[in-house]
C-alpha cells in the first residue's frame, strides 16, 4: 500500500513538472530605427514634418520597448511595453520640445495559436461598460531558404544555432533554440521549422531574448478571449484609426505623436 501511494506521489509529481516544463515566460528588448520622415508634430496647432524649422531637432534616431511573452501549452500571447502609447509634445517655435504620456488610444494583444499556425489580433476600444474587443485571425506563414549555418552561441542561457534568413528584401540573422518547448518567433514570418527564436537582427530591427523563465503560467492568462467579437484584418485596421483619430481629437491642439 505505501508503495501505491508513493508512485502515485511521484507519478503526480513528475506531471507536476512535465506541466510546468510546458509554460513559461520569455521577456524581449526591441529596437527599431525610427523613420522621421513618417512623424507628424502639432506645435501651436499647426502640423510640421521633417524638414520644417519647427520639426524638433533631440527625436532619438532608435526606440526600445520590452515585449513579455507568456506561453502555456498551445498558446503564446505578447505583451509590449508602451504598445500604442501616444506621446503629446507642446512646442513654441525655437523652443525646446516638452513631452508627456497621453495614454492609448486602445489596448491591443496578440496570441499565437501554434497547433493553428495562426496569429490572433485583439483590440480592446473604449474603458469599463462602453470597452468593445474585436479579433481577427491571420495565418502564420513562415519565409522559406534557411541557411542553416554550424554557428551556436547561448542566449538568456539557451544554447542557439544560427540561420540566415532572405525577410524584407534583406538578409536577416536569427538565433533559435530547440531547448524550449515551443514553436515560436517575434516576427511570425521568422518563425522556424521546430524551436524558439531568441534573437533577430535586422538592418533597421533587433528582437532580442533577455530573460527566460520556465514555470507555471495560468493558461487563462494566455488563452485567447472568446468574447471578442470577430472581425476581418481590415476591418481591424479602420478600427484601429477610427480609435486613433478620436484619440488625437480629445488630444486637441499641441499633440502629436511618435
């Protein structure tokens, strides 16, 4: 009898860590070459682009922000720091530009469904009663030729292989592991036949893996919404800039963007 109970103690023990194995926690730092030819400030009320005198002249040339990826079982959901956060910046000609956070405009997730092969978009508009989320569904389609190279380093303490991958009309470098027990990448197109990707770089982007945490993740907290009312990546798309627009309105004259 006690030897029944102890495999049974065990078995349920090794389940216990077979789970856990299964979830857990990537967090990433992204960096992006800012394109100031696409940025539009307000100062007293009137739009300026590059080239104007009044464009300000301190806009850093790169912006960092941190992604936190959750994954448990079938799902892996990001979360990145600051995603849609607008910036307000009041300027009077020749003086220094002040900026602060003036919010989002909506609050927005992404899961990925790895059995699926698809990403699943979520936009949360409005606060409290009046919020509305919408999803809409896109395939993962992963860019083909990987150059698999015999290259390998550690990353947050996962040994990687290193694969050249043609993205963007450009050569990309990515970094996967296949210690971990996921299929998944930041950028879905990059995603490999088998293993995590923990680091991209790219001429104008980086994605880089600075922690990894196996354990217990509550798969609610990763499972996609299923009261989200659906709608098609367009719709999604004039969802965003109908919120966007409100947004830069209630804003008023001085915001601006970046």
């Amino acid at each position: 009898m006690k030897k029944l109970m102890l495999s049974i103690v065990l078995l349920f023990a090794a389940n216990a860590l077979s789970f856990a194995q299964q979830s857990g926690q990537i967090n990433y730092e992204i960096v992006r070459k800012i394109d100031q030819s696409r940025l539009r400030f307000m100062v007293n009320g009137e739009e300026v682009r590059q080239g104007d005198p009044n464009f300000p002249t301190d806009v850093p040339d790169t912006r960092t922000v941190g992604q936190k990826v959750l994954f448990a079982g079938n799902f892996v959901r990001e979360n990145r720091d600051e995603e849609n956060m607008m910036i307000k910046v009041m300027q009077t000609p020749g003086g220094v530009p002040q900026t602060t956070n003036a919010g989002r405009p909506f609050e927005e997730y992404l899961v990925t469904d790895i059995a699926g092969k698809k990403i699943v978009t979520f936009v949360t508009v409005g606060h409290d009663q009046e919020a509305r989320t919408y999803k809409s569904e896109t395939p993962i389609e992963p860019v083909g030729d990987w150059q698999l190279t015999q290259q390998t380093k550690k990353i947050a303490g996962y040994l990687c292989q290193k694969a050249i991958v043609s993205y963007k009309n450009e050569p990309y470098t990515v970094w996967f592991t296949t210690e971990l027990p996921i299929r998944y990448a930041p950028v879905p197109a990059l995603t490999p036949e088998k293993g995590a990707v923990l680091l991209i770089e790219g001429t104008r982007e980086q994605f880089r893996a600075t922690k990894v945490s196996l354990g217990k993740v509550d798969a609610a907290t990763v499972m996609p919404d299923v009261k989200a009312e659906t709608v098609k990546p367009e719709q999604l798309i004039d969802i965003r800039q109908k919120a966007m627009a409100d947004f830069h309105q209630k804003m008023g004259p001085g915001g601006g963007g970046i």
